[in-house]
C-alpha cells in the first residue's frame, strides 16, 4: 500500500502557486515599471509589486494553506487572517476573528481555496470593506468553485474579481461540493488544466 497523499500535497501545493501566479496577472495598484537582469544577463523591461500596496488574507485555516504558497511567489507581502466557521445545522457562516492591516487604497488579495455557497466569502467581502477595503480592489483567490458559490458572491459584489483555478459541478444535499479532493483522490489532476 502506498499513501497517495504526499502526492495529493504537492499538487495541491503546486496548484495553489499557480493560481497565486496567475492571479497576480490581475492586480491593478502596486504595479511599478521595473528592469530585471535574468540569469542569462539579458535586460527585461517589466513590472513590479510593490509591497506597500497589496495585502494578502487568508480565511483561516484552508486559506493559510494558499498563504504559504503565496509567500513563496511574494514574500515581502503583507498578510491579514479572518476566521469564518459555518455553522453544520443551519449553513451560516459566524465571523469569530479578524485581524488585518491597513486596507485603504490597497489590492486585497482574499485567499480560500473553496468556494461552496459563498457565505464565508461573502463575510471575509463585508468585513474587508468595513476595514476600508474598496470592493473593486479585491481579488478573491481560490482553488474549486461552484456555480452557486460563484453566483452568491458576485451578485452581493459584483466590482471583485475571483480567480479559481475549477468551477465544480455543484452542491449536494449536504452543501458539500460533488466532487473534491478528499473524496476522489485520483481525479486530481482536473486542477491543473486551467
């Protein structure tokens, strides 16, 4: 017997960095012309992020898992967390802590990498924006997406952007996504093919 979970942790690492990269495609604020020397000593005339003006948040705990990968693509970032637990009996999401830095006139990158219903999201949304987050400036990051998580989102906060790496088939009766990673350890490869 051999244990496919290492495996699964490094694609779903390498998932995760790969939507960090592309998702950086995205940012608007914090991007300034800059030269590169590449290894070869050739000159690039290309862009880089300023620090000072992105701040990546994690919903905590799924979300510091795409942190960690995000780091490593951008480590001078600053980092925000908001705890969001839904409740199993009513689906509900309940806000139980918050701690962000400075959001005013900053790129808001909101990590989770899923989205089911979209009520946890919809509440880190609300409180990045009572913490002076501007709606248009916040990129939500994620890994699987569903239809009705994508719907909610975007019809509560249309001026966001998401980046999702796979839109799932849906929901079950349960409010679980119908196909995951836990679930069907051998179709993981459906991430990359993006």
């Amino acid at each position: 017997y051999v244990s496919v979970y290492p495996l699964l942790t490094l694609l779903f690492a390498y998932s995760c960095v790969f939507s960090s990269e592309e998702g950086l495609s995205y940012v608007q604020e914090g991007l300034n012309a800059a030269a590169v020397e590449t290894p070869m000593k050739c000159t690039y005339n290309g862009f880089a992020l300023d620090s000072d003006k992105i701040v990546a948040v994690s919903i905590i705990r799924a979300g510091d898992s795409m942190l960690d990968c995000f780091i490593r693509v951008h480590p001078e970032i600053r980092t925000g967390k908001i705890l969001i637990q839904r409740d199993e009996e009513t689906t509900l999401p309940k806000l139980f802590y918050c701690k962000l830095p400075n959001l005013e006139s900053k790129q808001i990158l909101l990590l989770d990498p899923m989205l089911a219903t979209g009520g946890s999201a919809k509440v880190a949304v609300q409180e990045l924006i009572s913490h002076g987050a501007s709606e248009e400036n916040i990129i939500f990051f994620n890994v699987v997406s569903c239809p009705a998580g994508l719907n909610n989102l975007l019809s509560a906060y249309p001026k966001m952007k998401i980046v999702t790496a796979e839109i799932d088939a849906g929901l079950n009766e349960k409010v679980r996504f119908v196909l995951t990673f836990h679930e069907t350890k051998f179709n993981i490869f459906f991430i990359l093919d993006v």
